[in-house]
C-alpha cells in the first residue's frame, strides 16, 4: 500500500469517528472510552 493511501484511509477513518462522535451526544471523554481511543489521540 503506498503511504499516500495509507495516509487517506486514516484520515477517512478519523472523519467518520469524528463524525460518530458528534452524533453520539456523547462528551469526548465517555465517547473515546466506549470506543477503546485514547482522548490523546483524538485530538491528533
């Protein structure tokens, strides 16, 4: 896989879980917890 794809999959992948977490009514907190993401990481 070249790294520029690399780098589109993960980014799509970080839009869709910023996307859930903005549906989820969850605070980030609780919403990184339920989905096993450290709260560091979420703010990349």
């Amino acid at each position: 896989m070249e790294k520029l794809e690399s780098h589109t999959l993960k980014e799509a992948a970080w839009r869709t879980r910023l996307q859930q977490h903005a549906q989820s009514g969850k605070s980030m907190a609780a919403f990184c917890r339920d989905e096993a993401v450290s709260t560091a990481s979420f703010h990349m």
